[in-house]
C-alpha cells in the first residue's frame, strides 16, 4: 500500500543521490586547509536547496512503513 500511494522508492533515490554527490564534496573541502568563504556559502547554499527538495516530497511515514534500507536523516 505504502508503494502504491507514496513515491518511495523515487525518494529513496534521491536521499542516495543527495548523499553520494555532497560525499564528494565533504572529501573536498576535508582536503581543502581553508574553504574560501564564497565557495563555502554556495556549497552551503546548494545543499539546503537539494537537500529542501527531497524533503518536500517525503511524507514522512513512520519507520514501520518503510524499507529497512531507509536513508531519510530521520532514521
């Protein structure tokens, strides 16, 4: 029912997606002895925006609900 009604598996992508591409860019600024500031306001800037549009479309299901595999930061 839950896979019928919400886009959860869709979801469950983008939660992988949104974290192996800022992997990426926190092994960057972790080699990086000082992150220039404009650069680190847009990586910034660019995560809450990514990460705000998967919440947007989460419905926020209790865990119950869910696949065990669940990336949602909620878990």
């Amino acid at each position: 029912m839950v896979a019928t009604n919400w886009p959860v598996q869709e979801l469950h992508q983008r939660y992988e997606k949104f974290i192996t591409d800022f992997r990426e860019f926190f092994h960057l600024v972790e080699q990086e002895d000082e992150l220039d500031p404009l650069q680190a306001f847009q990586l910034r800037i660019l995560l809450i925006h990514q990460f705000r549009r998967i919440l947007l479309k989460d419905p926020n299901l209790p865990f119950e609900l869910l696949p065990s595999n669940w990336l949602s930061l909620n878990a």
